[in-house]
C-alpha cells in the first residue's frame, strides 16, 4: 500500500522547508544538522516538515517523529520571541536554581514547554549550560546568564522586552 | 607609545557575569580619556569567583582586577587601570603569582586564558602545531607507539588507556575511518571540555589531526551538546582558520594527508553522552546504546572503525608528541586511580560543593 | 476422513520454541558452558540462544528470535565468570570458553526486580485480558516468582492511555505496553514498513504509529508483525479478543499470493481464530502480509462449497449429494461423453494453487484414466511464457533461486513485477537485502514503492514505455558486450559458442544502443548504462521478473533475453543470482513440474519421447499418448468448435483469470463445467460464443483455430500445444540441462517488424509467438488486470497496428 506524502498546506511554507532540505539531506548522518537548520529557520520543527524530511532521507514519517521526539532540544510548536531555558541541573540547584525557577514561572504565568501569552518569551528546562561555577544560570537564545537571581531575572526581562519595543 | 594591551576574557561564563559590557565600557573609557588600548578576548583562566577577570599587560607581566562587573569599570579606570596601577580594591596584582595559580603545572590548559583562543599566532606562539608537525614525521604505528608510552588514559570516564583503543583502530583495515570527539559534556559541575572548546580551540583540532593521522582517519567529528553554542562558534570560527592555514584538508600541511573536521551538535540528550548512543545519533538516529561488541574502535560510526574520545584526552594528545612537554606516565592523566574528570570549583574553592576536587581542578 | 498435512512433529517443535536471538552462520564453532553443561554454537550466536539451544531457558521480554537482540529489558541478565556486573545474555555473544550461570539467588533477585518494575506500570487485570494464558508478561512474571509489588501502583503510570481501534483487525491499547520495542523492531526488520516508532524517551517512551496518529492513517500496511512481536495484549488479533485464546493449530499454506507463506492456522474447535505465519515455512520464516494473516474469512464464508454438489445442466439447480454419488457420477458423464464423441473430447486443468501431490494426481488422471493429453495448467496464464523462454534459453522451464537468494544478491534488476504489492512478503525480504546495501534497478513504468523502501541503497529507476521490454532489455545486453562487461569464461564454459557469437553480433548491432533506443524505450541511454553497469559488475546480479514481462505481447522473447542477459554476464548457477519469475500463485513451479502441461509428463519429459513413456507406462501401467494434448486455450477452441465437451477444473476459476473471460465462460456457459460438475452439450449456446468471435479483430480469429494457417507449424506461445506442432521440443542450439544456449532469438524489439524472410532459422517460432498470442491478451484484459495491464502491455494503438 503506497501513502500518498501528505502536503504542507501552506506552499511558501513548503519552498524554504523543502530549500533547507536540498543544502543538508546529503551530508552523512544528515538528519540531525538537518533539524537544527529547520528549527534555525523556524524556531521549531513544523509537522509538516516531517513528511518532506522522510522522503528526502529515506526514512518514514514515524522515524523522523521518533527522532525529533528523543531530542527534548527540538519543538514542535512555534516558540515565543525569546527562548528563555531556566537551568535544573545539580550544581545549580545547589546554589538556588530551584528559586529562580519559580520566581521565573510566576514572573512570566507560564510553566515549562509554555509560551506568554504575548508571545515574547516561552520557557523551558534546560540540564546545565556548563556555567556552573557561576549558577543559577539560564539561557536567553544563544546568551547565558550567570549568578542569575529574581531581581537579574526581572531586569533581564524588561531589557529583553524594551529591545521589542525599541524595535517596534 | 604602543598601545596598552588590555584582556577581558571572552569564555562562556565570563560573559554570563557580563564580560562583553565590560569590555565596551573599557572601549568607551579609553576614547573618552584618549588612552591608546588593544582589547583582546582571551580565554578564561578558570578563576570563575573572579570574573570577569581583567588582566592588563605591563612591563612586569600581566596584572589582573577581578571579579570586574560592568559598572565598576569607570572606577577602576580612574584607578589607574590602563597603567596597570593596583590601588584599586579589585586589584589583584600579578596573575601568574596568584596563589591558585601559582600552584599548579598546567599542561592541556598551559595556554588557556593567556591567548586569544581563535588566533592561530598565538597559538603558534605557545607550542601550538608543534604536535602535528612532530607526529606528520612519524609513522602511524609511532603516533600510536607515543600516545601508549604516554599512559594516556581516556578523560571522559572509563579511564581507557587511549593508546590501545586507536591500536584497534590503527589494526582494523578499513576503507574510511572516523575520528569522533565526544563534547557531549552532559554531567552538571563538569565544564572543564567547554574550557577547552572555548578557550584553545586549535588544541582539540590538533589533537584530533593527530589522531587521524595515528588510525588512518580523515574524517572528523566534533560531537558537541547543543547547550554551548559559544563552543560551537568558536569551534566553527577556529576549524575555517586551521583549514584556511592548511592545517585540515585535504594536504595537511603539504604533507599528503587529508583531515576533515566538521562540529554536529546534540540536542539536548544526556544520553548521547555515552559514545554507542553518541554515534547513533551522529548516524541521525534516537540515541540509543548500542550493544558492545562490536566495540566502536571496530565498529563505530557508519559502520567503520572510529575513535571516541573525550575533549580532553584529545586536547592533551599534542602534548605527547613533542617530547619536551610530554609527561611521565605518573602525571595525574595516566593514573587510573583519578581517571574522573575534573571539575571546576563554584565562586570559591571553598563555597558551594567542595566535596567536588577543587584545587588544582585540572592538572591536565 | 479428512486428513490435515502435519510437518513431521520434530520440525515443528523445532520451531515452536523462541531462541531468543536470529541464528548466526559461521564457520567457526565456540565452546562455552552454560550452567556447567558443555555446547558448541557457531561464532557470533548468543549467550541467550545458545542457552536456548542447549535446552536452558533464560527469562526474556524484549527478545525474540525473528529480531535483532535490544537489550532492554535485562531479564536476560546473566553471570558470566570473571565478567563483572550481569550482562544481558541477549546482547553478549558467545566466546571460547565462557562459563556462564543462569540461574542464581543474585539473578532471581535482579529480575524479580525487573519484573517488579514492570507490572507496577501494568493493568492487574490478567482475569479479563485477552491474552491470557497467551502472554509473555505473565510467563515471565511467574518464571521469576514475582509475588509483590512493592512501589504500590499509585505513582505516575500509564495506565489511562487509550485504545487505537482504528485498524480492522488489530487493537492497540498501550496501557499494557511494557516499550520493549518488539513491535517496532518488527515492522522495521521483518516487514521493513518502518511504520512505528517510539516517541519520546524514558518515562514519556510510549509506541507511536506514524507521527503519533491511529495506525490506519499511518504508514502501517497491516501486515500483523508487530502484533505476532508483541509479548502482552498491547497489540492484539481483534478476532482473539473476540473470541479468545485459540487452542490448536494446523499448518496449512496461503493461497493468495505466489510466495506461498506457510501458516498455523490457530482454532478453537473448529474455528479458526487466527492465522499465525509459521516459522518453518521456507518462502516466509514467519513473516506473512495482510491478506494470508487477516484475511481468512473464507474459511467459514457462506459461499464456501462444503458438499459435493451436482446438476445436469445450467439451467437446473446444483444438488448436494454423497462423496459416492458425485464421482460415480463425474467418471460416469466423461467415460459417456468419451464413448460418444472420443477419447480427446475430455481434458482437465490443473491448479497452481494446489500442492505438488494433487496437480500430479490430476493430471495422471488425465494422462492415464482419460487416455489423452489434454492437460494444462493456470500457469498458462501468467507464466508460460516464463516456462518456454527458460526452457529454450536455460533448458529447464524453472526459475533458478528460491527466494532467500536474495539475500545474497548485490544487485537486484526488478522487472515489470511490483513485489510490495504483489508478493508482499517476499518484498519484505528484498527490503532486507536493499537496507544492507544492495543496489535496487527498476525497468517498469511505474514508480513501484520498493524504490522508496525505507533505508534503502542506491537505486535507479528506468521508466520504459509500456511495451518495449525487449528493446530495453537488448540495450542493457549491448552495453554489456560493447563495454566488455561479459563474463567470458563462464560463456565459454556453459554457453554455445555459435548461438552466442551471433546473438552477441546482432545486440552489438548500433541499433541497439541504448542512445538509438532512446526513443523507443524512453528511457535515457545514461541510465541504461549504468543499469547494465550496476547489474553486470555487481558481484552478484539476481533479475526478478513479474507479468509485466510474461502477459505481454513479447512475453517468451523478453523472457529470453532476461537469460540471455544473464548468461552473458555470468549471473547464473550460485545464490544470489539467476533469472527469477515472481508468479502468480503459490505453486506455479510445482504445477508444471509435476507434468501440468499438454507436452510434457512430470519433470518436463516430453510425451513424444518413447523412452520417457515407457517409463511413465511401467509405473502406471497403461498406454500413453504420444502426442502433446490442448491448451487452456486450444481446449475453449475446441468446445467452441464442438469437440470438446467435458473439462476436469482443478482449484481454478477459469471464468476469472483466463485471458478471454468471454472465451472462457462461455464454453462453460457452453457445455464445458462449471466448478466439479459436468454439464451436458448444450448447442444452441455456443451459437452466441461464435458470434462474439466475429466481433475479435480480425487478426486475433487465428487464436480461434487450432493453427493459424499462415504459421509455420513450429508456433505457439509457449511450448505446445499439440496442433501447434513441436512447440517444447528441444529448438535448434539446445540441449537440456543447465545454461546451455543463448538463444539467438532476442531480435525484436518488442514489436515483430521484421518480415519473416529476414528471421534466421529457429527464430520462426519467437516471431509467430510475437505476433500470435498476446495480442489477444492486451485486447481481452478484464478490468481486474489493468495493474498488470500497465506494467507491460502495449497500451497504445500503435503498437497494435503494427502487426
Ligand atoms: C551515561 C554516560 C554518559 C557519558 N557522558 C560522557 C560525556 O558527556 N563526555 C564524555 O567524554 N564521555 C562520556 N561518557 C563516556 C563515553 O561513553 C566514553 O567512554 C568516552 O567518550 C571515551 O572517551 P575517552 O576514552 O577519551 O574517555 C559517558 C558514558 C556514559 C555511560
Ligand atoms: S501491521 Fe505491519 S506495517 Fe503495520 S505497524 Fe505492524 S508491523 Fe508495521
Ligand atoms: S506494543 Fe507490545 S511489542 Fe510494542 S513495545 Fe508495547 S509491549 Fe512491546
Ligand atoms: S505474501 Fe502471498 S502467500 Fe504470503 S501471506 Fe501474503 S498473500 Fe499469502
Ligand atoms: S548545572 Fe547549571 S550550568 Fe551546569
Ligand atoms: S531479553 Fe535480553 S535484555 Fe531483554
């Protein structure tokens, strides 16, 4: 019985999808580079992706949502403006990760894996940034923070939401 | 007069205590006052309770202030920091004489923190290449014969004498071969790969050209956790100068040889640190360990016969060939009873969790 | 009394048991002791199976002998003297020796343990479930001695997950999974569907068809092997669930496809509750596809003849009568219609679907009780051409392998056959070949799923238009001689020289370079030549070929040139090679081995041989006729024609899978029998039968006749029918027995162009076939056939206003 491949809905979508496809499906053990270029490009890994990226590596739909679902790094929804993985490893839990943690979920009303809901900042877990001499550490993109507290954390964010409004 | 050369260290948690506004401050102070300044990025010197750790080079040898946050910086200018003056509370003199430094014998960390980790003349300077140089005049067996009498054993836990693991590889005939650098990290308190990533990045490289050259593998892979992506820059950064150099291709340094390099990140699997489950997911699959045997030195990645080492039993392999610096076999690497990793201490040697080692946090 | 075929009780107790882990072939032998007994397995097998082998029995979950070891249960621990900690015995091969100990206070403690773990996440309700008595997870939990748990069964589990009852003959429910990866293990290795995975990891691990969607819209193919794989009631028959554990079984072979599968049909009394693919079946090892594993309602189905019944003619009512009274009468009728209209009035068609034994019964009956030839097989059908093409190129009408071959073979040229479809099972196995690397050549119109099987090696695909398989088959041949891609010693050693060199003079020929075929294949000349490339420089290069070759309008002369192909590059005579007909049912071969066709007496004797009747008389002991009888479609002629008036139909449905359905149903409409019974001549029906002629193109009225008057006698499709002539005697340049010639014959390019004044001799007989027999087929293809249609025949007009 052949499947026909399901078709992303939105053709654009599709183009830079199947353009990021074409540049990595030929490296050696392309699928991982391949899901970090997609999630670059998107923030996350869309549902549609999946068919076009089994088709392109020779795997099937279920094995490339076996692979992306072993690696809690890829998401399956579109995150908010700014990444922001508060760090739930050892030796920043010794030295009050777990506090920051919660200041960090009641300052921003979401919980892990959540978005706000202006979309600014979505939240999640991280396991150590290699930063653990100077914890509570978190990650904001590809910026790590360390010796992070409630009053860092809440000045961190204000900046982080005056860059958007400097933008805007 | 020459400009002053001025060091604000640019590793992963000296920016996280706010190294880079430190910096441009400094920058900004400088113009302000007119002083003519060379801001270089160096690696971290480790003493993470004292940074960001700013260093400035004087007649007598670099003089350092720590920790330095962004807005102490006006102060300490007008302190004298540019003439290297040290009234300043954060003043600490001498770095070299610092008491945590001064008893330790730096070897895979002799350059980290005194150079800027993506200049090839610096690392040049400091010994780098030396290595590479010494084992393209050797035989593949000698490589292997070097790193065995070394004692080297593997610093990512199983402290697996590294010699006889690449003789597997060396013996097993194949027609590609990997080498596969294990920067999976994963293990909360250890960042001492990320050190070496960030702060000597040409060491790793070195290394593992060597390594290449020992099994008859020209392909490398970096396999790094995609929780350090300045490591990831800064190896991508310091790969295009090495190949630019010709240090990695396809002619190693005219030599004939070829080794490639490439850094795959993980993403986000502490599994994927255990090295059947890292080349599964280098393959592009769920990170699963694999069954040994076959062991991967015989089977490994696609297949073929592949090295799997940890950051620093690569970062130290340079070392061997040049035998000026090579170690006796009782140096802290090769002993079977330390084999762990070392761990770096918190704020202070003597805060957080001292029951970790903590002095000298890595002899290696 | 009925009498069930049971394979000899020591073969299926052989594999009755699960080793735990697949076999290994070595050479070498390893010495270990287990529990202090002493074995020898080959290098490679484990701990576990060796155990197993030695009559030890190691408590295992995640392990099953039809998949590769996983090691994720660790039920399997073991001690292994001077090895530290309790290894898996699944995932740790044998060593010279190794002493192992299986059973000890410190192992039962472990896998206490384990199982304690497990059923803390695990339904208790083993009463109500419908594995019970059937369940792997029950087994072990008594092997080990579970008798508490001590985690309580509060904590986080997942004992709410949902049912999946999306698919119509398996359920899904995951609050009994245990995630030892069988099923998805299963679906990847033995199917090679790839249709599941495990999402997720650690506590969240959990079975997702898909992209975690119900099994029907996922890639799943309904094949059942994950279900087959699966130690609990997680996947489960929806028949047993209905019906409970069954109790008995009887191993029988499905007969719906040309693989064969061997089956234990599973019952409760005598109802069939499952069919489970039987390990010991040569063409499956266990495996089996959706039809012969789910589809078994014809078992019990109400259309199901169970009595003999009888009428005298059509328009009466089939009565139900005696065993006794229906063959008295059945031998009555034929003995009648002998007397009245002769001894060739009668005949019989043998089935491919029945076993060896019943075709050879079928048609001694034939041969010996009715006196004559008239005997021919479904074969005639898919695969005639297969047996001439092969018996005049190779000098036995048999293909060469049998299907684990495959596993040997580096490159595999697919040809008009779409085995996924098809031949599921055996695709499945060919997937399994393509994963460990081998390269994949499709020539068929269609884009077949085996180019995207999943992990797959190199492929190429070469879109011939329909019709111009021998065009494209002569082009790969000229790029093997032109490229001097021939195996010469093997042509020199097993080829006729003379045949050969002119064969190899005419595909030189510049008209059959790919480039000048270009146009008429529509295929690129590149890829032709790295097909032939791939196929003639593979160390091993095995064609497979389906009814896109044989139901075709070049079917013998297409058949031909595969085995010249082959021959001409030494891919002939070992495993993983040879010229491969992918048939249309289970027992092809077996039909026509056992002397299914008018010509030839079992083992492919030629009736006209005095020495080969002789033998057959002194056995049977009665006279034989010399001459070749009817062919299926001689037979339809002759009841048309008024001379043929009682047919012996043996497990076929002629009015299905005859070329000319009208032909064939309506001699039987006719007269001719319709399933056992014998219907009386009835005139005035073959009256519209005649008049349908009329409506045939004109060029196809010759098939009416017993020999079209303007061919040579020599003629025929496949070997012969007996008014066609000699057809099955040896041809010029042939000798039987093994890779004898290259028939120099392959020279049309799939449309017979040529006059017959430019044919050499012994090319007569290709070149009538070319033009007489399939033809009639295109035209006559009922609906049902159009896949087959598509993969081969000439679809366009064209094509047919050549002849
Ligand atoms: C669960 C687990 C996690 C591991 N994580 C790491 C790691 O993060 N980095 C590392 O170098 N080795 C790690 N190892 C060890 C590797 O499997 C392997 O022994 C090592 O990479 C070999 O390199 P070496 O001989 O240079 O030490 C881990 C092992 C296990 C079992
Ligand atoms: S039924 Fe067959 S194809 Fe479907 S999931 Fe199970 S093994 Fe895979
Ligand atoms: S469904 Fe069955 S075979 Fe699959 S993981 Fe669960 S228990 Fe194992
Ligand atoms: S592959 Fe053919 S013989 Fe085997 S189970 Fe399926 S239909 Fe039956
Ligand atoms: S534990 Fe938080 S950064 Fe290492
Ligand atoms: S049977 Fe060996 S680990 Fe499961």
């Amino acid at each position: 019985m052949s499947h026909p491949t399901p078709q992303p809905a939105d053709t654009a979508l599709a183009a830079q999808l199947q353009a990021v496809i074409d540049q990595h499906a030929a490296r050696p053990g392309a699928m991982l580079p391949l899901l970090h270029a997609i999630q670059a490009q998107h923030g996350y890994i869309p549902d549609a992706a999946v068919p076009m990226i089994a088709e392109a590596l020779r795997h099937t739909r279920a094995e490339v949502h076996g692979i992306i679902s072993f690696y809690h790094h890829f998401r399956t929804h579109p995150p908010g403006r700014h990444v922001i993985q508060v760090c739930r490893a050892e030796a920043c839990q010794a030295v009050g990760a777990r506090a920051l943690e919660a200041h960090v979920k009641s300052a921003l009303g979401v919980d892990y894996h959540e978005t706000t809901a202006d979309r600014e900042f979505t939240l999640e877990p991280v396991y150590c940034l290699g930063n653990c001499a100077c914890g509570p550490s978190l990650r904001v993109d590809d910026e790590i923070h360390g010796r992070m507290d409630a009053a860092g954390f809440d000045r961190l964010t204000a900046q982080l939401s005056a860059t958007v409004v400097e933008v805007k | 007069m020459m400009a002053t050369t001025i060091y604000v260290p640019c590793d992963t948690t000296a920016r996280s205590l706010g190294a880079d506004a430190v910096a441009a401050r400094l920058t900004r102070a400088a113009e302000r006052l007119g002083v003519d300044i060379q801001l270089k990025r160096n690696g971290s010197r480790g003493l993470f309770w004292l940074e960001p750790l700013v260093e400035v080079e004087t007649a007598t040898g670099r003089v350092a202030y720590g920790p330095v946050a962004p807005t102490d910086v006006d102060a300490l200018v007008d302190a004298g920091l540019f003439e290297g003056r040290q009234e300043h509370d954060l003043a600490l003199g001498d770095i070299e004489a610092h008491p945590y430094l001064a008893r330790q014998q730096r070897l895979t960390f002799s350059r980290i923190g005194l150079t800027d980790p993506l200049s090839l003349e610096d690392y040049t300077a400091r010994q780098g290449f030396a290595g590479l140089k010494q084992a393209l005049a050797l035989t593949p067996q000698g490589i292997v014969d070097e790193v065995k009498t070394s004692g080297l054993r593997g610093r990512g836990g199983a402290a697996f004498p590294t010699g006889i693991k690449w003789q597997t590889v060396h013996d097993t005939p194949a027609a590609q071969k990997y080498i596969v650098c294990n920067a999976d990290e994963g293990d909360s308190g250890t960042f001492a790969d990320r050190l070496v990533m960030e702060c000597d990045p040409f060491m790793l490289i070195e290394g593992m050209t060597i390594a290449g050259l020992a099994v008859g593998a020209t392909q490398g892979y970096i396999y790094l956790r995609s929780e350090y992506p300045l490591a990831q820059a800064m190896l991508d950064e310091a790969i295009v100068r090495a190949e630019a150099a010709g240090y990695l291709g396809d002619n190693i340094l005219d030599s004939g040889h070829a080794f490639h390099l490439e850094v795959r990140l993980g993403a986000g699997a502490y599994i994927c640190g255990e090295e059947t489950s890292l080349l599964e997911s280098l393959e592009g699959k769920r990170g699963l360990v694999r069954a040994k045997p076959p062991l991967p030195a015989i089977e490994g990645l696609f297949g073929q016969p592949t090295v799997v080492n940890n950051v620093l039993s690569l970062a130290a392999v340079p070392l061997f060939s040049t035998r000026a610096a090579r170690p006796t076999p009782t140096t802290a690497w090769a002993s079977p009873a330390a084999p762990w990793r070392c761990s770096w201490p918190a704020t202070s040697p003597v805060a957080g969790w001292s029951s970790w080692p903590s002095a000298p946090p890595c002899a290696s | 009394m009925l009498q069930y075929f049971e394979p000899d009780a020591s073969h299926a107790a052989q594999f009755a048991r699960d080793l735990g882990t697949p076999a290994r072939f070595s050479e070498t032998q390893v010495a270990l002791s287990i529990d202090g007994h002493s074995i020898s397995v080959p290098e490679g097998t484990s701990v576990l199976r060796a155990a197993a082998l030695a009559g030890i029995t190691i408590p295992k979950l995640c392990a099953s002998d039809n998949l590769e070891a996983f090691g994720s249960c660790r039920l399997c621990a073991v001690e292994i003297e001077g090895r530290r900690g309790l290894p898996a015995s699944c995932t740790t091969p044998v060593t010279e020796g190794m002493a192992v100990i299986t059973q000890n206070a410190r192992l039962a403690k472990l896998r206490r343990n384990v199982m304690e773990l497990y059923i803390s996440d695990h339904p208790l309700d083993c009463l109500t479930c419908p594995a019970n008595g059937d369940c792997e997870l029950q087994d072990m939990a008594g092997a080990v001695g579970l008798r508490e748990v001590r985690y309580g069964f509060d904590g986080a589990n997942h004992l709410d997950a949902e049912t999946d009852a999306s698919n119509p003959y398996f359920s899904f429910d995951p609050s009994k999974c245990i995630v030892c990866s069988r099923c998805v293990r299963a679906c990847n290795e033995v199917q090679g569907t790839f249709a599941l995975t495990i999402e997720g990891r650690g506590f969240d691990s959990k079975v997702a068809a898909g992209q975690n969607e119900p099994f029907m819209d996922s890639e799943c193919v309904s094949c059942g092997a994950c279900v087959q794989a699966c130690p609990t009631s997680t996947l489960m028959e929806k028949s047993v669930i209905e019906q409970g554990v069954p109790e008995h079984s009887v191993v029988t072979t499905c007969a719906y496809c040309g693989v064969g599968c061997s089956f234990e049909a599973q019952m409760k009394g005598d109802q069939l509750v499952r069919m489970v693919p039987y390990k010991g079946g040569d063409a499956n090892h266990g495996h089996s596809c959706v039809k012969g594993r789910f589809a078994f309602g014809y078992a019990t189905h109400k259309d199901r003849i169970k009595e003999p019944m009888i009428r005298d003619a059509i328009d009466q009512p089939w009565r139900a009568v005696s065993w006794e009274e229906a063959i008295g009468f059945a031998a009555r009728r034929l003995r009648e219609i002998q007397t009245q209209y002769g001894r060739e009035s009668v005949g019989g068609i043998t089935s491919s679907r029945c076993t060896n034994e019943e075709t050879y019964l079928v048609q001694k009956l034939i041969r010996a009780a009715f006196g004559n030839n008239n005997t021919d097989t479904c074969a005639r059908v898919c695969h005639s051409p297969t047996g001439y093409g092969l018996k005049t190129t190779l000098g036995e009408s048999a293909g060469t392998q049998t299907f684990d071959s495959v596993m040997q073979a580096d490159t595999i040229l697919v040809i008009g056959a779409n085995p996924t479809d098809a031949h599921p099972v055996f695709a499945s196995q060919m997937k399994r070949r393509l994963r460990q690397g081998a390269t994949l050549i499709v020539a068929d119109p269609r884009r077949i799923d085996l180019l995207k099987t999943p992990h797959g090696g190199k492929s190429l695909h070469l879109p011939l238009k329909p019709g111009t398989n021998v065009a494209l088959v002569n082009a790969l041949a000229h790029v093997v001689v032109t490229e001097g891609l021939e195996d010469h010693d093997f042509i020199a050693r097993r080829c006729e020289g003379d045949a050969y060199q002119q064969w190899r003079a005419f595909i030189s020929e510049p008209r059959n370079a790919p480039e000048a075929l270009e146009a008429e294949t529509g295929v690129p000349a590149a890829k032709v030549r790295e097909a032939a490339r791939a196929y003639a420089t593979a160390g091993n290069g095995a064609i497979y070929y389906g009814l896109g070759v044989t139901e075709h309008s070049q079917g013998s002369t297409m058949v031909m040139g595969i085995a010249n192909l082959a021959m001409a590059t030494g891919n002939i005579g070992r495993e993983g090679v040879g010229v491969n007909p992918l048939r249309g049912q289970n027992n092809v071969q077996g039909s026509c081995d056992m002397g299914s066709f008018p010509h030839e007496l079992p083992g492919y004797q030629h009736v006209a041989d005095p020495a080969v009747r002789e033998k057959f008389e002194a056995v049977w002991h009665t006279p034989l006729d010399d001459e070749p009888g009817l062919r299926i479609p001689n037979m339809f002629d002759a009841a048309i024609a008024g001379t043929f008036k009682a047919l012996y139909v043996q497990g076929e449905d002629i009015a299905q899978s005859d070329p000319n359905p009208a032909r064939g149903v309506g001699p039987a409409r006719a007269g001719l029998p319709d399933r056992a019974g014998h219907l009386p001549q009835r005139d005035r029906q073959v009256r519209p039968r005649a008049a349908a002629r009329r409506h045939l193109p004109r060029e196809e009225r010759h098939l009416h006749q017993r020999r079209a008057p303007h061919q040579p006698r020599a003629q025929g499709d496949a070997a012969g029918g007996r008014k066609g002539g000699l057809g099955g005697h040896p041809g010029p340049g042939q000798r039987p027995g093994l890779p004898d010639a290259l028939h120099p014959s392959v020279r049309d390019h799939g449309r017979d162009r040529q006059p017959h004044a430019d044919l050499h001799r012994g090319q007569l007989r290709q070149a009538g076939k070319t033009r007489q027999y399939p033809v009639a087929v295109q035209r006559r293809l009922p609906r049902r056939h159009a896949d087959h249609a598509l993969a081969g025949l000439p679809h366009r007009q064209g094509a047919l206003r050549d002849h």
